[in-house]
C-alpha cells in the first residue's frame, strides 16, 4: 500500500459518520471519525485513545452497514480535537471494506 501515500494529498476526503477505537487489550471509548480518503482519516482527539505524533498504533474503524475494519495509522499530526493519521498498512480484505466506503462517497456526490 505504500505506493498509495505519494499522492495522498491529490486524494479526496469525504465527511463520514463512523468511529473508532484503537484495538489494544480492552476496548475503551469510541471516538468519532470525521473524515476519509483512501489514504487517512481525521479523527475526534480523546483522552481515553492516547496518541503521539509519529507514532504508529491499530485502530479500528466501524461505519453503519459494514463490518469493522482494523488499520495500521501512522499519526501525522494532532491539533485541538482532531488527530490525522495516514493509513500505514491493513488486510487485503479490510482494504476492501475501505474502497467500497470510498466507492460510495464518490457515487453519492
């Protein structure tokens, strides 16, 4: 998936309403995501979902009507109440569920 990051700045976002929580021994508070491309999301800041600039941590996403999917983020920047992390690394499968979300954004433009 690297080769997706080069451009990722050419790729739309969409304003979505799903959630997130980082996938780590116990679940913890779901936090809002409030946008997608297919290269990142911006993601609501909690203090119960710590995050560091630079670092890489598994988050789970979910969005109504389709299955959960876990995606390796690489945080590139944290401001106020929103975090924007890259997508690093996911299944071929949870790739999968994140183009057909993309897919549907577009269509429903």
């Amino acid at each position: 998936m690297g080769e997706l990051y080069d451009d990722r700045r050419q790729e739309p976002r969409f304003a979505t309403s799903g959630t997130y929580y980082l996938q780590s021994g116990s679940r913890g508070t779901s936090g809002r995501i409030f946008d997608l491309s297919v290269n990142g999301a911006m993601l609501e800041k909690l203090a119960t979902q710590p995050m560091e600039s630079g670092k890489r941590v598994n988050v789970v996403l979910h969005f109504p009507g389709q299955p959960e999917f876990v995606a390796d983020v690489l945080v590139q920047h944290i401001a106020e109440e929103r975090v924007g992390v890259e997508f690093y690394d996911m299944s071929p499968e949870h790739f999968s569920t994140l183009a057909t979300l993309i897919e549907h954004h577009q269509r429903s433009r």
